[in-house]
C-alpha cells in the first residue's frame, strides 16, 4: 500500500515511513539530551553531598579550636595576673619564705606543730 503524505512546516510533504524515522530521530536526541540531564544532575547532588560532609567536618574542627582557643586565653590571662602579681615585693617574699623558707634578717619564722606530735 501507499502511504498518505503528511504535510511539514517547510511546505514538502513527507511519506508516514519518513516521519517515523524523524521520530525516531528526534526520539534519540532526547533521550542523549536526557542521559546528559541525569549524568549532570547525579554529579551535581553528589558534589554537594560530599561538599556539605566537608563542611561538617570543618565546622566540628572549627569547634574544638575555639575551645582550645578559650583554653589559652583563660591560660595567658592568669599568666598575666601571675606576672602582675610578681611585680610587687610584698608578693615576692610571701612566695620566699612559703616555697623556699627564706627569711628577712632578723626574722624569727614560727613554727606550727599538732597538739598531737608533743604527747
């Protein structure tokens, strides 16, 4: 049998035998466009996946390094009062005469004992 032509926009008529092959055609780069949509839509959410995991880990380091932040902070600060302290002599001989028994010349240390070790 004959086929009916079916008329295109370009004025020529075309056969059913040639329209199905312009389906199939067309059919083809959709589905090459659509294998090209997915491949990038798949790299695409996998990018972000792996950066948001990246992200995480950064945010958790980023936490511990401001604890250990306010660790020294806190750390230098009574390094300061240390310093500001040892800067007055009063401050000076209590720490002598505690931690290495020295005393002013013409001092008489007093020393405590239990009530206890005199029986």
């Amino acid at each position: 049998m004959i086929s009916k032509p079916t008329p295109i926009r370009s004025g020529s008529y075309k056969t059913n035998n040639q329209s199905s092959q312009g389906n199939n055609g067309a059919r083809r780069r959709l589905r090459i466009w659509m294998l090209f949509m997915v491949l990038f839509l798949g790299w695409a959410i996998y990018t972000f996946i792996m950066q948001s995991i990246h992200l995480a880990d950064k945010k958790e380091e980023l936490a511990q390094h401001q604890v250990q932040k306010q660790k020294a902070d806190a750390a230098f600060a009574q390094s300061q009062s240390e310093v500001k302290r040892l800067e007055d002599p009063e401050y000076i001989g209590q720490v002598a005469r505690k931690q290495y028994g020295m005393y002013l010349p013409g001092e008489t240390p007093i020393w405590a004992t239990d009530a206890t070790d005199s029986k």
